[in-house]
C-alpha cells in the first residue's frame, strides 16, 4: 500500500509543478491585463477630470484563490502521505523524512492559508515559485520514501538476512 502511495505523490508532485506554472501565469496573466486595460479605458484625452478607475483592477484574486484551493488538495495528500509513511513503515530513514516533510508541509500549508484568506493581497504568482520549490522537495522525500518503502517489505518478508548491515538505517 505505502508503495502505491509514495509511486502516486511522485506523479502528484511532477503534476503539482505543471499546475503551479500554469497558474502563476494565468495570475500574471489576468493582473496585466486587467491593469493595462482600466489604465487605457478610463483615460480620456478630451476630459481632463478623468483619473485612474481603481474599481476595474481585479488583481487576479479569482485566479489565485482558484489556485489556492487547488493547491489546498495537494498539500493535504502530501501531509496525509508523510503521516502514513511515518506509521507504516518503520525505518529510521523513513521517519527522519517523514517528520521533515510534516514540518515543511506545514509551513507551505499555512502559506496556502494565507494566500486563500486574502487573495488579493497576496498573488500566486508571488508565492508560486515557493510552491514549485516545495513541489521539487515532495518529489524527493516521495522517492526516498519509495525506496525505504520496498526495503521495509523486503526486510519484513526476511530477504535481508542481516538488517544492521542496511547503512542508510543503522
């Protein structure tokens, strides 16, 4: 099962870093645009009263609570996945991961939070590029994971005959 688990947050976390990048252009995307087009459309040459409209710049805050709540999704399979691996399998290296990818999921969940209380202070694509670099280290734990998964089952199984020759666990 734990293997299963591990083999899917590796396609998760690639899949994770394609939504990331989409969103943080999307969020570009839709800040611009929406900035160069109340800019250019309350600005008339022949009023001289006409200022800056303030009420037609959105800031992308739909596309970054869209993110938000995308991401939500994906930090709480990652969470959930480090919990299981620090239950299930029981290996020293295991744990020490599992306990790491807690404490940093933790804090890019809370940063999610942030970004989900107020969409439009905070963009995503301001905070994406932290998302893709804790994407990049979920990739990682989740292989190390895998690894330790399978050494775990064969070690429960008995194919290693001396399990304190296993340097990664000693």
């Amino acid at each position: 099962m734990m293997k299963a688990l591990y083999i899917t947050g590796i396609v998760l976390s690639v899949i994770f870093m394609f939504v990331i990048g989409y969103f943080i252009q999307e969020v570009e995307s839709a800040r611009f645009s929406s900035y160069y087009s109340s800019y250019s459309n309350s600005y008339d040459i022949y009023n001289s009263y006409s200022s800056y409209n303030y009420n037609s710049y959105n800031s992308g805050a739909d596309e970054t609570m869209a993110a938000a709540i995308v991401s939500f999704f994906f930090f709480v399979f990652f969470i959930l996945t480090s919990i299981f691996g620090l239950v299930r399998v029981k290996t020293t290296t295991n744990k020490v991961f599992s306990i790491i990818g807690l404490s940093i999921s933790g804090i890019f969940f809370f940063w999610n939070f942030i970004v989900m209380i107020s969409p439009s202070a905070v963009s995503f694509d301001e905070v994406g590029g932290g998302f893709g670099f804790y994407s990049m280290i979920m990739l990682a734990f989740m292989i190390v994971g895998l690894v330790q998964a399978i050494r775990y089952a064969k070690r429960s199984r008995g194919a290693v005959q001396n399990p304190s020759l296993d340097i990664l666990d000693s």
